[in-house]
C-alpha cells in the first residue's frame, strides 16, 4: 500500500470509531482485548504458542478490534441482517472464539436486531457495508505487509466472518497456524463452503492426550495440529512410532 493509502485508511477507521462511539452496541457487549494463547503459556510454562505482530502506526490491538467487530456488527444490523443466524453471528458474541449458539436467551435478548431499513436508508447502509468492506480488506493487505507470514492464512475478504477471524487471530495474538487452523476449519468462520479438515482425527486424539496429561479440560482456542505437537514435545508425550513397512525378502 502507498502512503497516501494508508493515511486514509488509518483516517476512516477513527471515523468509524467516533461513529460507533454514538451507539450502544459496544456497552452491550464490553468486549476487550483478551490472549489466550499467551495466558495459556503463563499458566503452563509452556512456549511457542502466541506470537505478537506489527500493527499499523496510530492503531492498537483495541482499535483494531472496536472497529473489525463493533463497526462490522453496527454496519451488518443497521443495514438489516438477512436472517437471524447472520445476526447472531454478527452481534451476539462476547468473545469472537465463543460459539453463538451457546449463548443464552436472555443475552440474545439483551442486543436484538432493529428494524430493517427500507428505501433510501437502506441503500446508505448499504454503501457503508461497501465501503467497511473494502477498508477491512485494506486493513488485512496491511497487516501482511507489515507481517508477511500472515499471507498464507487467506481468508476470504469478500466474506466478513472469514475476514473478521484472521483479523481478530493477530489482535489475540495467536501463532499463523492456529489463526489458519480457525479461519478455514471452525464453522463460524468459514464462508458458507465447509472444508474438512485433513487432521481432525489425529488433532482431536493428540488433544485429549495433552488435555489429560495437563489435567485440563480445554487448552486454548482452537489449537493446530503444528501448536499440539509443539506441546506434546514439551510435556513429555512420546510422538506414536512410526510402522516400518515390510520389505518383501529378496530372493
């Protein structure tokens, strides 16, 4: 991005902050920054598992997040969601890790949806989801550049949820793997295509191992197949032995 890009991106977030500022949804939902990873690293000795990125100059990992999820949430309701699975998804969560459809009824009460709009301001909000859109795609392209390793995570930009989880992996400080891990393979992120994921299996048998031999009953997030490993090798899990393949007798 060039720097004249840039300014007006930094620009047009803090417009959008001082515009949420008006609203009520970011009271309703007190969100804040959280690391999970990095406070699963605290409790359990453990290393290698967040990772901390370079963020543009005039923003921080809250602002970052007050605009990706507040804004987002704020531009999706008013333009009126589609359905009420989309606003749920958008506006009902207290943390972006935490499945919707565990909330409770009566915080899906607390933030319902209002009225959709019609006509003329429709087509206003309409325009802002746009123009939120194309800014949160600026706002990805920049973090790449100023952390390159992020690129291989691509998530689907014209998606917001997709785009949304990437985002809120860096602000969580999640390693690349893990953020990947979530962006494509938990549902809630996924752009309406569901992918399998080719580890599941050995992820989901590694984690009980680890689970068990922390005497925990969850770790952090939605860990990789790669951070599992890295926690197998330091707790002194042995990795299963690899099957040698018969070789046929030579004659």
């Amino acid at each position: 991005m060039r720097s004249g890009q840039k300014e007006v991106l930094i620009h047009y977030i803090h417009q959008c902050l001082d515009e949420l500022g008006t609203t009520n949804l970011k009271k309703d939902l007190n969100l804040g920054v959280k690391h999970p990873a990095k406070e699963f690293e605290k409790e359990t000795g453990l290393t290698g598992l967040s990772q901390q990125y370079t963020l543009p100059k005039g923003l921080t990992e809250q602002t970052i997040e007050d605009f990706t999820c507040y804004y987002g949430d704020l531009i999706i309701s008013m333009r009126g969601a589609n359905n009420e699975d989309e606003w749920l998804r958008a506006t009902a969560l207290t943390n972006p890790f935490k499945s919707y459809q565990y909330l409770t009824l009566e915080e899906v009460e607390s933030i319902k949806p209002p009225p959709p709009q019609t006509g003329k301001s429709k087509e206003i909000w309409l325009k802002k989801e746009q123009d939120f859109l194309h800014n949160l795609s600026d706002l990805w392209d920049y973090l790449i550049e100023l952390n390159p390793s992020l690129e291989i995570i691509a998530p689907n930009k014209e998606y917001f949820f997709s785009i949304e989880a990437a985002i809120f992996g860096v602000t969580s400080q999640y390693n690349v793997d893990d953020i990947y891990q979530y962006v494509h393979y938990v549902p809630y992120a996924q752009d309406l295509i569901k992918k399998e994921d080719p580890n599941e299996k050995e992820n989901a048998k590694l984690f009980n191992k680890i689970a068990e031999k922390l005497d925990r009953r969850s770790l952090y997030g939605f860990p990789s197949l790669k951070s599992l490993k890295k926690i197998r090798a330091q707790i002194g899990i042995k990795e299963p032995a690899i099957k040698k393949s018969l070789k046929p007798p030579s004659l």
